[in-house]
C-alpha cells in the first residue's frame, strides 16, 4: 500500500479507485505530513478556539489533501449541484472532482462534537447532508469522508448512531434514503481529538471511527 500511496502523490492516476483514495487519507490522518507542513499550527503552536477558526482550518486541511493528488481539484464549502433531485440545499464543507471531467470523488463534513443537544443535532445534521448529497450525486462517489472533532480523551458513544444512520439509512421528508454502498464507494469516519495546551488547541489524534 505504501508503494501505491508513494506512486499516486508523485504521478496521480488515470481511474479514480476508492480503496486507493481512501487509503491515502487514512494514511495522512495517521502520518499527518501535509497537516504539519500546510497547517503546523494545529500540530505544534496550538490554536485558539475562538469563533469558527478551527472549522475554517479542518475544512481547508481536508481540501488540501485533495490539492496533492494530481488528477483532483478539490473546493471548500462548496454546492452540491444536484443530479438527483432530493430536496435540501447542501454545501459540503469539502469536495473533491476529477481534474478533466469535473466529476465529484469525494464529499467531507469537518463538525465539532460537544455534549449539548444542540451540538449534538448538528453533529447528526451533517451526517444526513452527507447522505442526502450522496444520493443526490445518483450514489457515484468514490469517498464520503465525515470528520468530527471534540476537546478531550473519548471518542463520543453517540458516533455509533452517527456510523449507522450513514451504513443503514434514514427517512428523509417520507423516503426511505439507503445508506453507503460499501462495494462502490469507502466511508471514512474520524474523530479529532484536540488537547488544550495553555488555552490553545493542538490536533494530533486523529481516531478512525469507520
């Protein structure tokens, strides 16, 4: 697998494969290479947790692993142009499209966890508008990736509902919208957890979910 990452950063691909896409995001997550030479704030110096500065950061970090793959272009907190029509509006924090066809691969939520109910709606609120935009893309995406984050040690109990609701499905305005067809596309789920050093948060546990 590492020969295969090694090839696709230094020469992309021609087919879009989800296992290789999938791999290396999971690769970076674990290795955090383009985290620490993109954004070393979140890894060395800490930032701090004010307004949405660290939303703004995670989205812009999952984009910019796109922008080292060859073949993909990848945009922040862009629309869903829907293909099949299911009816919410949803502007994904990050998408990724093949370089020359503008054909999406990949849709990723960055979300923070925080034991409210308000918060905790949210977190849910995402995981739907992933599946309502992958069903909206006609289900052909390589990746759904959802990264929540969260101040602490655990990752949430609540992530396993979060993790079936996208596997399972959910009925949406009367419609039963299935879940994420493993043989065609991978789903990724991580949880960030951020430690807080002197009133500033660094991010290097990066725990996969699915």
């Amino acid at each position: 697998m590492e020969e295969s990452l090694q090839m696709f950063l230094k020469y992309g691909v021609s087919i879009m494969d989800k296992d290789l896409i999938s791999g290396f995001i999971i690769n970076e997550f674990s290795s955090g290479e383009i985290r620490e030479t993109y954004f070393p704030m979140i890894c060395q110096g800490g930032v701090a947790d004010y307004s949405e500065m660290v939303h703004s950061i995670g989205l812009n970090y999952i984009t910019q692993i796109g922008r080292t793959i060859e073949d993909i272009v990848s945009i922040s907190e862009c629309p869903v142009i829907q293909e099949n029509k299911v009816p919410r509006e949803i502007r994904a924090d990050s998408i990724w499209f093949e370089r020359n066809n503008f054909k999406p691969v990949l849709i990723s939520e960055f979300e923070r966890y925080e034991n409210t109910r308000t918060k905790k709606t949210k977190v849910r609120e995402k995981a739907e508008n992933l599946l309502i935009a992958y069903h909206q893309l006609n289900r052909d995406l390589q990746v759904v990736l959802y990264v929540t984050w969260g101040i602490g040690l655990a990752v949430p109990q609540e992530m396993d509902s979060i993790k079936a609701l996208l596997i399972d499905g959910f009925q949406f305005k009367g419609v039963w919208l299935c879940g994420i067809d493993s043989g065609k596309t991978s789903l990724l789920i991580f949880h960030a957890i951020a430690s807080n050093v002197e009133g500033k948060l660094l991010f290097n546990r990066w725990v996969r979910i699915h």
